[in-house]
C-alpha cells in the first residue's frame, strides 16, 4: 500500500517543470506564408518617377529615310502623256443623220404563232424529243449512180406513215396525189438528196448551186366544207420527223401555203413572205448556194460558222415572186439560227400537206448549177419596159412509195 502510494506520489507530472508554471506564445506573428507574401499595412506604394518605358519622347532622325535619298523625277510629262504631233480625228457630229442605206436591213418580225395553225402542242412536244434524241446526219459521199440520178431529175419520193392518201405516178416525172379529208400533218421527202455538201458545195467546187422544184395544187378540200388543207415546199435536213410541216423543226425552211409565211427552223408562227397559196397555181420553191462575196472570215471558220452564200426564192406559175437572203440578220431572241440548211448539210426537198388537198402534174426541177435562162429580155419592150421574164430548167421525177 505505501509502495504503491510513493510510486503514485513519483509521477511525471512533476518532471520538467512546475505545474503552476504559465506558458507564453513565442514573440512575432504564427506561422503562415513566407515573408516575401506578406502584406504589410503600413506601407504605401507609389509609380517609379516618369513615364512608362513606351511613352518616352522619341525624336525621329533628321533628312529623309536613307532610301529615298536625294531623287528629283526626270524632266517632262509622264510617257503616256507625251505630245503627239497627230491631231485627235473630230468628234463626230451627232446632228448628220448618216445614209442608212449602206446598213443591213433590220430582221425581218416574227410571229408566236400562225393564225391557220391546226398542229397540237403534244405534237410539236413529241418532236422537239424526237430531234433531240436524233442529231442531224452527217453528209456522205453519194455513189456515182446516185449523184447522176440527181442531177438527171431521177428522183423518187418517200411516202411516211402519216401520209393519209393515194399518190399515182401518171408518167415519167409526172404523178398525181390526193389525202383525205381531216388528214393529219404529213411531210413527203424526196428519196435522195438534192444537194449533197461533198459534190456541191462551192467552196469546193468554186461555182454555183441551185436546187429547185415545184408543185401544181388541183384543189383544196374538194367542195367538202371548212376542211382545212393547205401544203407547203420545203427542204430538210435528215432525220426529220415528219409528222410535222417542214420549217417547223431544226434543219428545215419551207413556205406554207395557208398564211403565206416562210418558217425557218421556227416552230412559232412564221414570217411574213406572200400572198396565201391557192388551187390551180402551181408554185415552186428553190435555193442557191454560192461563193461569198467577201473571202471567208478566219473568226467564222473558227465557230464553225457557213461561209456559203444562200439565197432563197419563191416562184409563182412559172415566175420568180420573192425571196431572201438566209443569212440575213436574225432576232437574237425569237430566231433559232440557219443550222442545218446553211449548205453544211445533204438536203432533201419537203413536201408538207394537212387536210384534203389533191396536186398533180408535180415537177422536180434539179440543176447542178446556175440554170435560170431568159426566155425574153428586154429593155425597151416587151410586156413591161425593164422586165425580165425567167424560167427554170424543169427535169422529170419518179415517185416511190415506202414508209420511212
């Protein structure tokens, strides 16, 4: 019991020091951040004297930069400014009204449509596909049997399916044909070309070319009503699609003969050309290719454009009624160009009828080269001082039935 007290009354807690000994915290501020972060309230800050570093006065150096140096330009007015001793040409005098002769004549109008046109829109849609699907054939070399039936009038004529009709051969170059009341548009081509670019062209050949041929109308609707009938002559390009009047798809020109309008690759409404074509005429139609006046522009050849000059006439029994030039100047928004019929191409005659017509007596007249002759020419007489009176070379024609 006294053991345990004297070791109880040993105990540590008096070791080291006196327990009624006070403690004091150590002098200077707790532990915390190093000195250099601490804030001190006392002090104030003030700038560095003067002003930034970037604000300090700068004085540029004295004389121009050292690669100008001294330049004086050279004497005298720029080059394009030198003095010329030429005088500058006059201005031109806008109150003269100049000679308007020596101009162009300007297009002729055309119209959006024909007031005798009888074709549906699905059909000219059907067409328009059609050309497009089937390009213009390029020309070929004709054998030599072919080109002298040509040229001899030995050609026949290709009956299409939309022919709605009889057509009779009545004796050489000679023959007879009739279609029904109603019947739809239908273009007869002739079997061979009438112009063909690689034997008749005169830039090969360096001379002229005329195709023509004509057809005599016995009558129209033969006393049957208000049955629209007409016909129309032409020339195509091949393939045509000949459900259709020629002039009214590319690579084609016809004159019509119920509103007397010439079409031109133009499947609107034409432009006017002559007087309606009636029964008991016999009309004709023909082209003329020639050298050019001027020699061939190299630009044009570039664009593939027809040096041939091509002129167009129009007969009425047996005299030359009008024409006109193909190449004349065109509406750039209306007119579709001269492609395909500019000599560049075989062309084959065209004969377009809708309704009733019956035509007999029908003569192709083909001439391998300029064959319009004078019967009378005279200067002081004759039917009318100054006239002159021409006729073409007429050769016979066959006709062939088939269907294309």
């Amino acid at each position: 019991m006294g053991f345990f007290k004297s070791l109880k009354g040993d105990h540590p807690d008096t070791i080291g020091s006196d327990s009624s000994q006070t403690y004091a915290p150590p002098p200077g501020p707790p532990p915390g951040p190093p000195p250099s972060h601490q804030r001190r309230t006392d002090e104030q800050f003030a700038p560095p004297p003067g002003p930034p570093p970037s604000k300090n006065d700068y004085l540029s150096p004295s004389g121009p930069p050292p690669n100008h140096g001294d330049f004086v330009p050279p004497p005298g007015p720029p080059p394009s400014h030198a003095q010329s001793s030429v005088d500058p040409p006059p201005y031109h005098d806008w109150t003269v009204i100049e000679d308007t002769a020596l101009l162009p004549p300007p297009p002729s109008l055309g119209y959006t449509n024909s007031p005798a046109g009888n074709a549906s829109l699905s059909d000219a849609d059907r067409a328009h596909e059609w050309c497009r699907m089937h390009p213009l054939i390029k020309p070929h070399q004709p054998a030599p049997v072919q080109y002298n039936s040509v040229t001899h009038g030995d050609i026949s004529l290709v009956k299409p399916r939309e022919y709605q009709g009889s057509i009779s051969k009545k004796s050489m170059g000679s023959w007879a044909g009739s279609t029904i009341p109603g019947g739809q548009d239908a273009c007869l081509l002739s079997a061979l070309p009438c112009y063909f670019p690689v034997m008749d062209s005169p830039l090969v050949t360096r001379t002229s070319k005329i195709i023509y041929f004509e057809v005599k109308i016995k009558s129209y609707g033969r006393g049957r009503g208000d049955d629209a009938s007409s016909l129309a002559l032409g020339y195509c390009a091949v393939p045509y699609p000949t459900w259709r009047m020629p002039g009214w798809e590319r690579g084609s020109l016809a004159v019509h003969g119920d509103d007397g309008r010439r079409y031109v690759n133009d499947t609107w409404g034409g432009k006017d050309f002559t007087s309606a074509i009636h029964a008991g005429e016999t009309v004709g139609l023909g082209m003329e290719f020639s050298v050019p006046d001027t020699p061939p522009d190299y630009r044009n050849s570039l664009a593939n454009t027809s040096n041939i000059k091509v002129d167009v006439f129009f007969t009425r029994n047996g005299s030359k009624e009008s024409g006109w030039n193909l190449h004349e100047e065109l509406d750039a928004e209306k007119d579709l160009g001269v492609d395909g019929i500019d000599g560049q191409f075989d062309l084959y005659a065209a004969i377009g009828l809708f309704g009733s017509v019956d035509f007999e007596q029908s003569i192709l007249a083909l001439a391998p080269s300029l064959t319009f002759i004078s019967r009378t020419t005279s200067e002081t007489g004759g039917d009318k001082v100054g006239k002159r009176h021409e006729d073409l070379v007429c050769l016979p024609l066959q006709l062939h039935s088939g269907l294309i």
